[in-house]
C-alpha cells in the first residue's frame, strides 16, 4: 500500500566487509544457501527504488 512501511532485518553492510567475522559469516550462510548472504547496503538501495521503496532510516 502506498503509505504502507517496510521494515528489512538481517545483514547488511554499508560499505566493503572487512573484518574476518562478517566474511566468514557470509560464507557460511553461502554455503547453507546461495541465495543467502550478508548484503551491501549500495546493491539494496537501487533495487528497492525500482520498486517505489525509498529509505527513511537506519538504526
């Protein structure tokens, strides 16, 4: 619905993951399911746009 909100929990990184626990945990969730993983916050952005979404925050 237009005025409706949608809320995304999980992770996702805003800007390159580089410590070692945030890789392995992508690797993990990877390995259980290709279409799993830590997410870059820069790939959402675009898609949910294209969809009418737009951000509003981040907590």
């Amino acid at each position: 619905r237009p005025d409706g909100l949608f809320f995304l929990y999980g992770p996702v990184l805003d800007g390159p993951a580089s410590a070692d626990s945030n890789l392995r945990f992508d690797a993990a969730l990877r390995a259980r399911d290709p279409l799993q993983g830590v997410r870059e916050l820069a790939d959402l952005l675009p898609l949910a746009k294209a969809h009418g979404f737009e951000l509003l925050s981040i907590e």
